[in-house]
C-alpha cells in the first residue's frame, strides 16, 4: 500500500500571516494533524526551519504527542538535530534550507557532504529515529545516500510537476517523460542499493496519477495541494480525495 504523509507545513503558514509571535492563533497544525490521520493518513510531515517561518518548536512537541508517524524535516544544522534529538520523531527527513526560498528548491547535495551527513544519521539511527535524504534523481546522489547510510531517500518531484503544470503539457509530452523516466530509474538504482524511496515536491491532484508509473514508492509526501484543496471541500474531505487517487498504486 502506497502511504500518504500529509505536510501541515501550509497550515501553519496560514496561522503565522496573522498571529505570528504569538503563543496562539488559528488554524491549529495539531488540529489539522488529527483530521488528516482520522481521515486515513499514514503520517504527518511538518518542516522546523530556522528561520521558524511556519511551524513552531512548540507545534513539534504536540505534533510529536498527537501523530501516529511524525515525519520531521530538517536542515542539517547543529541547533536543529539537537532538537531532533530529544523530540525523537518517528522519522528525519534531511533537506536543503536557504532563507530566501519560498519553499524547498531542489534536493539535498549529499555527495558533497556525505561526512557531516554520516554523523547526523548515526545519531538520529542510535536514537532510534529513521533517516530519509531529499534528493533529486541523480545517479550520484543516490549512491552517495547509500553510503552515508540513510534508510530512505525521498525523490525530489518538482522537475516532474513543473513540467506537468506548463500549458498545454498533456500526459504524453516528452518533457514530462523525460522527468518520470529519471524519475523510475532513480526508484530502481536506489532499491538495488537498499534504500526505501518516499517521493514529494509539487504533487498534486492532476499529476498523481503518472507517479504511479515510478516503482518501489514506499510513501508520498503531500502537503500544499492538499490544504489548497481543503479551502474548497474541507481538509477530511482533501485527504480522502488524495488517498483515493492513490489506492491503485502497484510499486
């Protein structure tokens, strides 16, 4: 079964445009959490950014009490795995952070730093926290994320859903298979070399159906399409419609 990990980051993002250095406001990231599960998501994913632009340390310590699977993504950071550390998600999700993105740009450069990032992934795995690295489909990076020891890699799909979301792409355009093809033979290198391939980054509910194409997907990331679709028919309402574009995923 494909799993679907729902990313309240936005939800926090809507709560911050108003009520930002406050100690309350609306929405509630826990509450939205607890929709998403009851309506049948696997997990929760929330980004601690240092910048603190959305989700607040304040927000993981009740999301860590209130997800069935928490999913914390992270820079590679010293302030950061410390709270990692004695937050003890279920699950990191190492990622590229730069202060003037609007959201996460492209993948993690692991072979770059496959030193610092071996440190950090003993020290989440001796805590007993898995490790995924957010990377591109590059032959390079996925080999580079097998040797630094990572349980999962998570294939950055931004490429795919940019070129999906150009006029008049079509399923069929060459531009859209040359990304899904990076895509599938990326799934396939980093199988063969024992990693568990999550997969997020602009996924949403018009392009879904060509990632099941892309074998050995343990897990989808989802996150800004799904709470955009919630200011329509209401996030229980989201999640469901997501889940079901999802259920016939064969790997």
């Amino acid at each position: 079964m494909l799993k679907l990990g729902v990313n309240i980051d936005h939800v926090a993002t809507l709560r911050e445009a108003r009520y930002r250095g406050r100690e309350f406001g609306e929405p509630d990231p826990v509450v939205a959490a607890k929709i998403c599960q009851a309506a049948g998501a696997h997990g929760i994913t929330a980004h601690l950014r240092e910048d603190r632009r959305h989700i607040q340390d304040r927000d993981v310590w009740k999301l860590r009490e209130a997800a069935r699977r928490l999913n914390l993504e992270m820079a590679n950071t010293p302030g950061i795995v410390s709270i990692a550390l004695k937050l003890k998600p279920d699950i990191v999700c190492v990622v590229p952070e730069r202060r003037l993105e609007v959201t996460t740009e492209g993948g993690l450069d692991v072979a770059a730093s496959e030193k610092a990032l071996t440190e950090t992934r003993l020290k989440m795995n001796d805590a007993d926290i898995e490790v995924s690295l957010f990377i591109a489909p590059d032959e390079r990076q996925i080999q580079a994320s097998a040797r630094v020891g990572s349980q999962f890699i998570e294939l950055h799909t931004g490429a795919f859903a940019e070129e999906f979301s150009k006029p008049a792409a079509g399923h069929r355009s060459p531009a859209i298979e040359k990304e899904l093809q990076r895509l599938i033979a990326g799934a396939e290198q980093a199988h063969a070399l024992g990693l568990r391939v999550n997969a997020g980054h602009g996924l949403n509910y018009g392009n879904l159906s060509l990632l099941h194409r892309v074998p050995h997907l343990v897990e989808l990331n989802i996150g800004h399409s799904i709470v955009s679709r919630a200011v329509s028919v209401g996030l229980e309402t989201a999640v469901k419609e997501m889940l079901a574009l999802m259920k016939d995923y064969r790997g």
